[in-house]
C-alpha cells in the first residue's frame, strides 16, 4: 500500500527485475548490456547494472530511457509489475 515504506519496495527499485528479464531474453551478458548502454552515451558498469537488476540501488530517469532504448521497448514496459512483455528485440 502506499502507507508502506519505501523499504519494503527494495528500496523503490521498480524496474530491476524487468531489466534482467529483458536482458536475459535477448541472451545478453551484464557486460553486453553495459556496452550497449555506453555506446549510446550511457557511462555505466557492470556493478551498477547488477546492483539495478539485484533491486540493491535505483535506476536514474537517464538510465531508464537508455535500457528503454537498448531493449527496444516503451519506458512503461519497465515498471511492469508482471514479467515483461515479449516486445524486446535483439540488437
């Protein structure tokens, strides 16, 4: 509920369990998304994707829209709270 802490929503991580999903439909390593992600001016590493995906830290609002562009999908298909659509692509 809303009433409940931000705690109890690993620490307000929405998205960490679709970008593994994503990530692991397209057969992608960590290090293949981070390189994605850098080539399009995304300055991550691997840490910081594992600590997103493990639901340890938050995506920023840039980070969403660069895995929203890398994924090829919408930015709400990251907030679902079911299993990602299977609208990601292979690139």
């Amino acid at each position: 509920t809303l009433s409940q802490p931000m705690g109890t929503l690993r620490n307000g991580n929405f998205i960490g369990r679709n970008v593994s999903e994503f990530r692991r439909r397209n057969n992608w390593t960590r290090e293949v998304l981070v390189a994605k992600m850098q080539l399009l001016g995304c300055c991550t590493t691997r840490d910081v994707i594992a600590n997103i995906e493990t639901c340890r830290c938050t995506a920023t609002e840039k980070q969403v829209m660069y895995f929203a562009v890398v994924f090829g999908v919408e930015t709400g298909a990251l907030f679902t709270q079911n299993r990602p659509e299977a609208n990601g692509t292979n690139r």
